[in-house]
C-alpha cells in the first residue's frame, strides 16, 4: 500500500477543505491531489530516480511527497544549511533526480550531475496545470521505499536512510485516527522539511484532516503571529524554540494564543524549566513529549497531556521526575534496554533502548541495523522504570567512561545546572593519564551573575552524586554549539574542552 | 491474506485495506471481496447492508481480524458470515 493513500483518502472525504496554508496561499485536499498526480507525471518525462527538496518548507514539500510516492521513486528532502561541497556529495549520490528549489545553487555546485532542476513556484504550477491524460495511470503499488534522509554524519559520509510505504503507513495508521481533527483545528509547521518530524507532520495532519500552517522560516515571533492569525490549535517544536516562545511571549503578552490547544516537542532534550515555564504560559494546552528517531519513522514513546499535569501537580517524586522522561512506548512499538552484551536488563537497569514495530525501518541504503528478530539498537542509552515509563539517559557515545566506571553526562549537568549563576552546561571526557578519561565541563554564566569559584562547583557534584564525577576540567563559555533542530552539539564541546 | 492488500466490494462501493487477517473470508454485503472488481454488481444482502464508513476499522470479537476502510460503501464487512464492528479508537495525543 503506497503512501498515497493518507492523501486519497483525505481528498475523498473533503476535496474543497483547506488541506495548507503557506505564505498566504490555501491548499484544499482536492488541489493537493491532483498537483500530486501532476507531479508523477513531471517526474515520468524526466526519468527522475528521486524527487528532492531544497528549500524551505512550502506546499512543494507536499507536492514532492506524494507525486514521488505514486512515481514509486524516494522522496529526499536536502538540508540546504549544508556547506557547498557536502551538498554536491548527497546530490551525486541520488542523481538524477527532480531537484525542486535553489534553482541557482544546483547549477553552480552540481550542474553537470543530470538533475532536472525547478524552482518551488515552477514545480507547483507545472504540477497542478500537468493534467493525467486519463484515469488509466498506474500508479506505484508501495512495496518500495517512500522517503530516503541523510542522516547527519560523524567522521564517516552522512548514511542514507530509508523508509518504506510501510513503514511510514504502519506509523501512521497505527497513531492517528482518520479525519478526527475539529474543523478549526490547524497545525502550525515549522520543523525543517529534512527532518523526520517536518514529514511525518505532513502526514499525520493530512491523514487528520488537520489544516496545515507552514512557517518556513522561524522566528519567535513570527510563530505567535501565525498562532494568532490562523487560529493554530496544534503545534510540534524543538525545546530551543520553546524557550524562545516564551521569551518572546512574556515581551507580548497581548498576543492571543487561546486557539493553542496542543503542543508537541520533541528532537532533543526539554530543560525542565523550559517545559515547567510553558506549562504556566500555556495553560489551555496539552503538552506531549515525542521521542522517535529517522529510522524509526518518529515517534515511538510519547509522555502526554495527563502526565505532563499529574508529575506538575504531583507531591511524589516519583511522579514529578516523569516530567524529564520520555513517556511510555506506542502501543504499536515493543521497546527494550539490553546491555552491552545483547541480555534484556530490567526496571531501572541503564543500557541501550532497542525498539521493533512495522514503522521501524533501521535500514539504510545498502545495509541494514537490525539486529536478530527486527530489533533496531538506537545508540540511545536509557532505561525503564517500574511503571514503564522511558528515561534517556544519554547517547550511548557519549557515556564518560572513568577507571571503567560508566556515567552520564545528563546527570552531572543536570546537578550543575541548579546552580543559579550557570544557564548552561555541557559534560563530556577529557583525556586523563590515570582515569583514561575524566569528567570536564563547558559552561555558560547566566547574565548579571559571577562566575563562581571552580571549587564550589567542584563541591556541588561531589555533595550531590559522587567524587568520581566531579569535573577535573571546567571551562567557560559564550554559548554552547547547538544545530538548527537544537540538538546540543557534544563533538564540538569535547574540542572545545580538550 | 498480506498486510497491506486492498479487498474490493463485489456488491457496492466499499473498499478495505487487510490490517490483519486470517484464513477466513472477508465479505462485504455477504459476498466475497476481492482484489479485482467482478463486471457485474452482486444483490445485496440484507443482513450486511449497514454501510461501511471511511478511515474507520473494522475488527472481529477475537481480534484476528483488522479491516481499515479505505472507500466507503453501502454494504457491511463480515468474516464467513459473521458481522464486523467498529474498532474503539483510543486516540493517542497529535505528536508531530
């Protein structure tokens, strides 16, 4: 079964309902649809292998989305913040393809590649005055793969990895009911197109019937002007720009956010203030924390609106510490932690989060990550507790290992954050002679506060968890590395540390 | 049946996508669905003409059976005779 469907479907029961609003322009299902078609159609002449995006979000990535999903060629979104050479790279691993966007850029950095290139209003309008001849088309069946992401690489080429029809059908079929959005209700869009969650939006609200608000750019208050303007019931951001919400929020006050109904984040971790800070902003709408990855077509743990108020509320601990955790797993996922050696580890026991269920993919182009039985390892070290509810505690990479004593950095930065003077810290080894590696610190001083004495947060680890994870090296900076989806860039912190 | 084949009504216009399913056969309108239509539109049953919505499971008592709905019709979804209900959606919170 092809993607397509989500589309079809939501065309069938309303083709005249607004489907996307962008840059001022409306989208009804029925418009979508038939620019989707017309799509395959552009793609059949020009022998495209895949379609690709580059740019930012518009009704082309929808367009893109379903036209290469009928065309049964991947749909690959580019990151356009790539540097010219790494850009080049991913485009001659997908040529040739339908290049819709930075028509200039393309010809400059890969001209020679074989892409057919249009820009986003050129793709549109080609699209929607591209007619099928007549209803005779066959379009793909859906066996093959529907999105294909470059995943941000380390050392090595970024990898390709794939999604499946399937993969993204049992994803969403299996979270979200057909046409169960309100007629007012509307999704604001803002994550980047390349990224997992930018698609699965688009899929999810289609599938909804929730209108879709596209904010290509964001700016904080751009986000609560087009709250205001749209009437936007739904929301999915990143923890970085939350915070920069509310900032901006508490600056205009008058800003009418009442239509907000449901925000969702997800893509990194939500500093506890953060969230605590949005809960008393907000306090019409239901919060839900998304933990998924790429390879697992998003989400596959959600902590929702009743735990996010109860662990408020709450007097226990216990329960008040789910507000950092990452829910429990979707009923249709089945998550484990097992330890280094592959054994299944109980409650509480901390080792690496494995997860399998028809929306988790785990392959790449050429190979797969799976383990035996279709479990996918995600280098996510966690652990769950009593009640079953996930807790990350770290990339599995980025564990400090001490005199073979494992510790996490979440914990120890944690601790230093409670330190009034400090807005930021990041924990990650050092080289050390006899520990092989030890604990250092990067840290930024919260304005109008003095730096404190290195002594003192020496004292503050060691009063609160142990000696051993005490940092041996603490330095200061003006802020740390953060990329555009506000994931904390720890590679870069260990350099600037070391 | 694989996940993921399309059932076509041979009475009306229904069409279901397989979820899950058994060795059973899936009828719509009390007759056999299949991936072709037939050229020419069976008489409907009337035990099995309640309709079938849109977007909506479908799913037996034992849950071995798990119809989605993918075009909506007059007649209604049985297994060997026996009628399917409604799935309860227990919707989950919007997460992206």
């Amino acid at each position: 079964m092809n993607i397509s469907l989500l589309l079809e479907m939501a065309a069938e029961a309303g083709a005249d309902r607004i489907a996307l609003v962008c840059d001022g322009k409306r989208w009804t299902y029925g418009d979508l649809l038939a620019a989707a078609r017309g799509a395959f159609e552009l793609i059949q002449e020009c022998n495209a292998e895949y379609v690709a995006l580059l740019d930012e979000s518009s009704e082309a990535a929808v367009i893109g989305l379903f036209g290469a999903a009928l065309a049964g060629v991947p749909y690959c979104p580019l990151n356009y913040r790539l540097a010219d050479e790494d850009l080049a790279a991913l485009l001659g691993r997908i040529a040739p393809a339908l290049v819709v966007g930075d028509e200039e850029r393309v010809a400059r950095i890969a001209g020679d590649q074989g892409h057919t290139v249009l820009s986003r209003e050129d793709f549109a309008l080609k699209a929607q005055g591209t007619v099928p001849a007549d209803d005779s088309r066959e379009y793909d069946p859906g066996e093959g793969v529907a999105v294909q992401l470059f995943t941000s690489g380390t050392t090595a080429a970024p990898k390709a990895a794939i999604l499946r029809h399937s993969n993204l059908l049992g994803y969403i079929l299996g979270s979200v009911e057909f046409a169960s959005a309100g007629e007012s209700d509307a999704a604001l869009v803002v994550v980047p197109p390349y990224h997992i969650a930018g698609i699965s939006a688009l899929m999810s609200s289609i599938y909804a019937g929730r209108r879709i608000v596209m904010l290509p750019s964001f700016s904080p208050k751009g986000w609560l002007n087009l709250v205001e303007q749209e009437a936007v019931t739904n929301a999915f951001v990143v923890p970085t720009m939350l915070g920069r919400i509310i900032d901006a929020f508490d600056k205009a006050p008058e800003t009418n956010v009442s239509s907000l109904r449901a925000i969702a984040y997800g893509g990194g971790k939500m500093p506890l203030e953060v969230i605590t800070k949005a809960l008393d902003r907000f306090p019409g709408a239901g919060f839900t924390n998304a933990y998924g990855l790429t390879e697992t077509s998003s989400t596959i743990a959600l902590l929702g609106p009743e735990d996010h108020r109860a662990a408020l509320e709450s007097d226990n601990p216990k329960v008040r510490a789910r507000l950092t955790s990452l829910g429990q797993p979707l009923p249709t996922v089945e998550i484990e932690i097992r330890d280094e050696d592959g054994n299944i580890l109980g409650p509480n026991e901390a080792g690496e989060i494995y997860v399998r269920g028809d929306q988790v993919s785990g392959e790449y182009k050429g190979k797969s990550a799976l383990v035996e039985g279709g479990w996918f390892p995600t280098r996510d070290a966690g652990f769950i507790d009593e009640d079953g509810y996930l807790f990350l505690s770290g990339r599995a990479d980025d564990v400090i290992v001490r005199g073979g004593e494992n510790m996490s950095p979440g914990e120890i930065e944690d601790v230093l954050l409670t330190h009034p003077a400090i807005a930021d810290a990041c924990a990650c080894a050092v080289p050390s002679v006899e520990w092989g590696e030890a604990v250092g610190v990067a840290l930024v001083l919260r304005e109008d506060h003095a730096i404190p004495r290195e002594a003192e947060l020496r004292e503050l680890v060691r009063a609160r968890l142990r000696s051993s994870r005490v940092p041996e090296k603490i330095v200061f900076v003006k802020e740390l590395p953060y990329n555009e989806m506000g994931k904390l860039l720890r590679r870069e912190v260990k350099k600037i540390i070391s | 049946m694989k996940p993921g084949t399309r059932l076509k009504s041979a009475i009306c216009d229904t069409e279901v996508m397989v979820i899950k399913s058994a060795d059973g056969t899936i009828e719509c309108g009390g007759a056999p669905m299949g991936e072709a239509k037939p050229a020419e539109a069976g008489a409907m049953s009337a035990d099995h003409a309640n309709g079938t919505l849109m977007g909506k499971r479908y799913v037996d008592s034992d849950g071995k059976y798990e119809l989605l709905c993918v075009k909506p019709g007059k007649g209604s979804l049985s297994v060997d005779g026996v009628a399917l209900s409604v799935k309860d959606a227990k919707p989950l919170p919007a997460s992206d």
